[in-house]
C-alpha cells in the first residue's frame, strides 16, 4: 500500500495548540493520512506539560516528539514513562524518563517505528551521537519488527540535519528535521529510497519571529537586557509535510509540502 505519514512542525504556545485541535483533523482527511507525528516541544512555549500533550492526542497526534526542551516543565518527567506515545530524543546521556523509540501499529497491521534524535552542534554537545544512537536502535530487535521507520531529528545546523538525512538513506523511509521553526522547500527522495526535509517549520502564530513577539528578538539584537520571550498573537499556520511510502519496496516516493496558512 501506498503509506501516508504526515509530519508536523513544532506547535508553539497557544496560538499553535488552538490551530492544530481545529485543523489538524481536516488536514489528515485531505490529504488520506494515516498515521500522524507532531514535535510538541514548544507547546508552552518551552516545554510541554501533560495536559498540553494530551490536547495533541486529542486533536489528531499519534506520535509526539520532543527536543532540547524536553526538561523545560518538570511535570512531564513521569507522564513520558507512562504514555509510550510521546517520545524525547534517543540520544540524551545517561539515565533519563522516557523513551526515544517507539513501535505503533499502522493501518493494515504494519507496525510504524518512530525515532527520536537530537543534534549536537550548536544545540547540545552533552549527548550521544545521535548517528551511532540511530545505529543501536536500527540493529534491534524492536527495530527489526517494523516494516516502516521514521526520523525527527531535532537540530540547529541544517548541515547536521542534511548528514542525518544522507546517512540513514536508504536504513529508514523518511527523515525530517524540527527546531529551527522555519520551513524549508528541499523535500526529496534521496537516492535510496529515504525522504528528506531539512526543516518542517513551524505551528504558531504567522507575524512573528519563531513564534515569539517579533520585539523580544529585536531587543536581544540591539543589546537590551534579557528578558521573557512572549508568544505572539494572531492569525496562525501549520507547517508539514507528508511522506508517501510504498510499503511493498519499503522506499519514499513522494515528500510535499502540506502547508496551513489561516
């Protein structure tokens, strides 16, 4: 069968949680999706809570992925022990709650992997390697039992994202990158069969800067004093892409851009 996987970029605040419960179901309805990833690292701005992540679940998620924010509301520690649908990255050293893979049952009886991952440069040298973390968890035997296996890789260089991308190349059907909150327009297949997007961009409010008030960014620029960043208000979007899967040779055939604009 022809799999649909649709991946969302970071939800952001609010202003993202509101535009994804709303539209989010008819987007999967639109383009015939069949399982859906959303990274709902940013939910409350910087983090996500329990709560926030089950408003994902309700809205449409059947996966939620995490990043550098993971830790940033302490009481999602215990809830990413007890629901195997939200995961953090892989590659978090040491002994940490939560899991970085998951195993979830698709349509037909296929089972769908999800990993995890987060980069090191220029976001956080304190990990694993995430390429030899994606290596442990392809050789294992919860691996092995998947007949599809996909990728948020959660970085800051979009030439970290882009070696991801190519080193997995044809050991997974997609591999899509998440964090820098703007959408990028090099959706491909590689020559392996894997497809790739640097960026899915982001779910939040459309005039701002990475979701924020364009003025706290402003202020950091022109050498005002730290302060909190505030999530932007007004019309939002969601940014995403879906991933067309021949399950039967187990390659990417189509990556899209899929777009909301409100």
């Amino acid at each position: 069968m022809l799999l649909q996987i649709l991946a969302v970029g970071d939800i952001v605040g609010e202003g993202g949680q509101d535009i994804l419960s709303r539209r989010l179901r008819e987007m999967k309805q639109t383009y015939d999706i069949h399982f859906t990833v959303v990274n709902g690292e940013n939910a409350s701005g910087v983090g996500i809570t329990p709560k926030q992540a089950k408003g994902l679940f309700d809205a449409g998620a059947d996966v939620i992925t995490l990043g550098n924010h993971t830790w940033n509301r302490m009481q999602i520690t215990e809830f990413l022990d007890r629901e195997p649908n939200i995961l953090r990255p892989a590659n978090y050293a040491g002994k940490v709650p939560g899991r970085g893979f998951g195993v979830f049952d698709g349509p037909k009886g296929l089972k769908i992997g999800v990993m995890n991952l987060m980069g090191r440069l220029e976001l956080n040298p304190n990990l694993d390697s995430p390429f030899k973390m994606a290596n442990n968890i392809l050789k294992s035997a919860e691996c092995q039992q998947c007949d599809v296996v996909v990728v948020d890789f959660h970085a800051e260089a979009t030439s970290e994202k882009g070696a991801m991308g190519w080193y997995l190349d044809g050991k997974v059907q997609a591999v899509w990158g998440t964090h820098t909150h703007v959408p990028t327009a090099d959706t491909q297949v590689l020559p392996n069969g894997t497809g790739f997007v640097t960026d899915l961009g982001m779910t939040g409010a459309q005039r701002s800067i990475l979701g924020m008030r364009p003025e706290n960014s402003i202020n950091i620029f022109m050498g005002g004093l730290p302060r909190r960043f505030e999530e932007a208000e007004g019309v939002c979007k969601i940014n995403a892409c879906c991933f067309s899967i021949d399950t039967q040779t187990k390659q990417c055939v189509q990556v899209k851009r899929v777009d909301l604009l409100e």
